[in-house]
C-alpha cells in the first residue's frame, strides 16, 4: 500500500505577504495533488474580523473548507487564541479517523505552539497509522524543549511496531545533520533519506530553509518534492511539502 502525504503551513489561507486571500486555490492545488493524507498548520478555525473583510472567506472553519471537493475526515487542534477567533494544526485523512486530542507544547508566553495527534484506520487488517502534525517556535531553546515533548509523546501512544508520521513545520534551520526524532523515535526525514539533505521550503518563491518536514517510521520512501511551481506558486508563504511512501508493515522490526 503506497501512500502520498502532504505538509503546508497554510498561512491562515493569505498568501506570502498577505497580498491576497488564496485558500481556494490552496483547496484545489490539494485536492489535485492527490494526497491520503495532509497536514496543516495556522489554520484558521474562526476569525470574525476577516469573514466580514475577504471575499470568499469560508462560512464555516478553514479545515472543513479544505475537505469539501475531497470528502476527507478531520481533526483540528487549536493553538492561538485571540479576540476574533483561533487558529491552530489540522489533520485531513482519506481515511477513517479512530481518535484526535490536542497537546500544548507551548514554552513560553509569547507563542502558541501545539502537536495534533490522530489514529488513523487504513484500509487493511494491521495495526493503525499514527499522525502527529506539529508546528514549532521560532526560537532554537524552544524547539529543543518541544522536540523532547514531541519524542516523549510519541513514545507513550505508539507501540514500537506500530507506523508513524510526524510532519509539519518545524521552524528548523539545520539542512544536512540528524536530529532528535530521527535519533530518539528512529524515523526517516523524508528529503534528507531520498536526497541526502533536508529539502528547503521557505520562502516559497525561492526556499532556502528546510523548515517544513515529514519524518516516517515503517514506511519505505519513494519520493520527497517541495512544490512551489506552477499552481503551487504564491499560495502561502511557506513551499508544500510532498511524500510518497509505501507501507511497510509488518516488516518493521521491534525496537528494544
């Protein structure tokens, strides 16, 4: 079973720069993309002030937006809050969805942070597929505190055997090494195992960064691409990130 896996910082639906409100093409560029699977962050579950402003804003939450050309389940965990409504992660799953709950990973009092876990049932008799969409903080002493939440989460609601994927945007600047969940939870980064370094995704019109990731366990990797091009171009400030992998279980060996 192949599986094709999408990460995107959404930028609240606004292009870079807000120059113009772009989550409808965003919708379609997904939905064409094909994949199972897409993680989101800066999702807009509410914000009074923007539906009465922008033309075409969604009635209803940006997450369930973006599932009604596809019919996808989702999960939303809210990060920020504010006067005018929140924002946060969102899991969309071609699948069913068995459980969701949100985890703070906050560490301090300016910036929100949060990791977004969903169980999801593929269409065979193994075990489930274990989701973790994340967005980390801006500054490198928050992300070592988040990567160590991040492990320990992970390692208390996922058996060993079991598959996983941990995706989102990390805000990491660090392009070539191995980091905390490649060494603690043995997983793969997809762009650094297909293509010896981590694939840069920010800025969208020329990324320079590697800041969005996807990182698979029990999965064998075929292909990791940052799109920017094309309908892609100008959609967030931040490059999509796409996977294609193929399940693997029960191949995946017990780790002692």
């Amino acid at each position: 079973m192949k599986l094709t896996l999408l990460t995107i910082n959404a930028h609240k639906g606004f292009s870079a720069m807000n120059r113009r409100f772009a989550l409808p093409e965003l919708r379609q560029c997904v939905h064409d993309s094909g994949a199972d699977i897409v993680f989101m962050q800066e999702v807009v579950g509410q914000n009074l002030r923007h539906a009465g402003k922008y033309f075409g804003w969604p009635k209803g939450p940006q997450h369930e937006f973006m599932t009604e050309l596809s019919g996808f389940r989702h999960a939303y965990g809210k990060n920020a809050v504010y006067t005018a409504g929140h924002h946060g992660n969102a899991i969309l799953s071609r699948y069913d969805i068995l459980h969701s709950e949100k985890l703070d990973i906050s560490t301090n009092r300016v910036e929100q942070r949060g990791l977004l876990y969903a169980r999801i049932k593929l269409p065979h008799a193994g075990p489930p597929l274990h989701c973790f969409c994340v967005h980390l903080g801006l500054l490198r002493r928050s992300r070592i505190k988040q990567f160590r939440m991040i492990c320990d989460f992970v390692k208390r609601v996922v058996p060993d055997t079991e598959p996983a994927i941990v995706a989102g945007d990390f805000n990491e600047w660090r392009k070539g090494s191995r980091d905390e969940l490649e060494e603690c939870l043995v997983m793969q980064d997809a762009g650094l195992t297909l293509h010896g370094r981590k694939l840069r995704t920010f800025p969208a019109a020329l990324p320079v960064l590697p800041l969005d990731r996807i990182y698979l366990r029990g999965f064998r990797l075929h292909k990791a691409q940052v799109l920017n091009k094309g309908p892609w171009r100008d959609l967030s400030d931040h490059a999509a990130f796409l996977a294609e992998a193929e399940y693997a279980w029960p191949s995946v060996e017990h780790r002692s």
